[in-house]
C-alpha cells in the first residue's frame, strides 16, 4: 500500500504518542491499585495512596485526549472499535470509576475503610486487564463479518494472557515508581516484588511476541523478511539489556538496605525509568508490525481518516491544548518530587 502523508500520518502519530503517555502514566497509577493486596497495613496503604494523590486524574487526561483523537480524526475505526470491544471498554470504566471514587472516599472513612480498599484494588486491576484484554484483540486481529455484531471473540486465550501481561507490566511499573518515592519497608518490598514481576514481564514479553508472530503471517514477515531486519533486533536486544539493568537495579536497593548503607539516589530513581523503557521499546515493536493499520488487515489509518476539513478544523486545538496538557503535567511532577515522608499530611 501506497501511504499518503499529511494530516492522517500527524493524527496517526499524535495517537500512539497519547497511548503511550497513558500507559506509562496511568500505568504506574493502576499499578499501584494492583499492588495494594500485596501491602498489608493502613499505613502502607496511606503511602501508596498519598504516593499518588497529585496524580492520579491529571494521568487519565491522556486516556480522554486519545478516545477524542480516535474519535475526531479516525472515525471509522472509532465505530469498528467501539463496537467490537464494548464490554470490556465499558468494564475498564466501570472500574475507573470504582478506583476514582474510593480513592475520595477512603480518606474521609473509618468503618466502611477497607471496603474502599477492596474496590480501589479490584477497580484499578480490573481496568488494567480490560485493557491488556482490547491490546490482544487489536494485535490478533479481528473478523470484519462479526463486527458489527458486536461478538464475544475478543475473549480469546491471547487476549486473556495479554490482560495478565498488561497488569503485571503495570504493576511492576507500580514497583519501580514505590522504588523512588518511598523509603524502609515499603522501599525494599516494591523492589522485591519488582524483580519477581519483571521475570514474569519478560516472559510475556515473549510468549506475546511469538504467539504474534504465529498468528499474523504479515507482521512475521515485515520482522524476518527483509535487510531491515538485523534494525529490528535492535529492539529486543535494547530491552533485554534494559531487563537485566533493572533486575541489578532494584537488586543493589535491596542489599544496600540490608547493610544499612546510603543507597545512591539514581539507583532509586532508574529503575522507574528502565521499566518505562521497556514498555516503550514494547510500544515501538507493536507499531512497527502493525503499520498502518488501527485495525490489522482491515483499516489503515489513512482509510479510516476523518475528511481533509475535519482533521484542520480540529488542528489549531490539538498545537494548542498538547503543549498545554504536557506542561502541567511536567510542573505538576516537578513541583511533587522527591519522597512522600509523611503518611498523615502527604509530602
């Protein structure tokens, strides 16, 4: 196929740029709600809480700037999408709504306490796994026969393995961030319990990427059939070495805890960042293999795209509002950095 470039390729771009900020973003959020059985007590729910009490709704912005990119600039595949996947796209908000509103009301509760922790817990790995369930159907693609009839086959063996995927990623996102804003206790479990995930990632990891290349004869080829193909294993092999950093990383916090010794604060903070970019060399694997198409095999961007009208009218908000929403973003971050020390009054 012959691709046009223009305003499509700016939205198709500006898209993937928008879930990939959520994910890392709400990822750790979410992340920090799968966690939650895995800390026992009220303090160090208060933590977690606290650790994320600046941004836990800024984060969500990504997920609403993304589903109105999908829906203003790439209508038909918003509808096909939509359509297909609305169970479990109303399930993740269901649970977004849950973690939303037991993140306000465990605060201001005593008796009705860990009821409010069970549905932050359940709501937030609920959203994570609905999402990972939309990620394995949109890479194994779809049968356009059933669409419109809104079928059950994206509850698939792979779309269920890939919701698991998703929330471990999460949550060892979850672990690496912990990692940076904590100390003591809860320190030294978020990096235990992260290279114990990060194991289980890295298999997904390739268990995913294998049982992709099977199902989909087209994205194999674009991997192995080319001389673009020794550039490609650049990708796996960045995340390999972006793996076993993290392991040592997160491995050193642990033992310079045990010995009572002064960790150095980049060894705090880069796992977060390590993790971050294995979910983006992830990312840039999933578009490399399934460009152009928002729906595999069926819908490409530049087919799906909104009139040539539409997608300028629409323009002069996105050059305003993207700068806008990344800059409170980065302010909000800078101006909360550094460790939460106190769980009654937050930083």
């Amino acid at each position: 196929m012959e691709l046009q470039l223009g305003l499509p390729l700016f939205y198709f771009l500006l898209l993937g740029f928008a879930i990939l900020m959520y994910v890392l973003l709400d990822g750790f959020d979410l992340g920090i709600g799968i966690l939650y059985p895995w800390f026992n007590s009220d303090a160090e729910h208060d933590h977690l809480m606290r650790s994320i009490s600046h941004v836990w709704d800024g984060n969500e912005t990504w997920l609403v700037f993304g589903g109105v990119i999908l829906f203003g600039a790439f209508p038909a595949a918003y509808a096909s999408i939509a359509s297909l996947l609305y169970l479990p796209i109303m399930l993740m908000l269901i649970g977004l709504i849950f973690r939303g509103v037991a993140f306000e009301y465990r605060f201001k509760s005593n008796t009705s306490r860990q009821w409010w922790n069970r549905a932050f817990a359940i709501g937030s790995s609920l959203a994570a796994f609905c999402q990972g369930l939309m990620l394995g159907v949109l890479v194994q693609g779809v049968d356009s026969d059933t669409i419109a009839l809104s079928s059950l086959q994206w509850l698939t063996p792979f779309s269920l393995f890939t919701g698991l995927a998703v929330m471990a990623g999460y949550a060892l996102l979850a672990c690496t961030y912990l990692t940076m804003k904590s100390r003591g206790d809860i320190q030294q479990k978020a990096a235990r319990y992260g290279q114990r995930l990060l194991l289980f990632v890295m298999l997904s990891m390739l268990l995913v990427s294998l049982w992709t290349l099977w199902l989909q004869p087209d994205i194999r080829q674009r991997w192995f059939g080319g001389a673009h193909t020794l550039a490609l294993m650049l990708l796996p092999l960045l995340a390999l070495l972006a793996a076993r950093l993290l392991f040592r990383d997160l491995g050193r916090v642990q033992r310079q805890f045990a010995a009572d010794s002064d960790i150095n604060r980049r060894h705090e903070s880069r796992p977060f960042w390590l993790a971050a970019s294995l979910f983006l060399l992830a990312f840039v694997g999933l578009v490399v293999g399934l460009f152009p198409y928002l729906l595999p095999r069926q819908l490409s961007f530049y087919a799906a795209a909104a009139p040539d009208a539409s997608l300028s009218f629409m323009l002069p908000g996105v050059l305003i509002f993207v700068p806008l929403i990344l800059a409170y973003t980065l302010w909000g971050y800078h101006i909360f950095r550094g460790k939460v020390e106190d769980f009654e009054e937050g930083y």
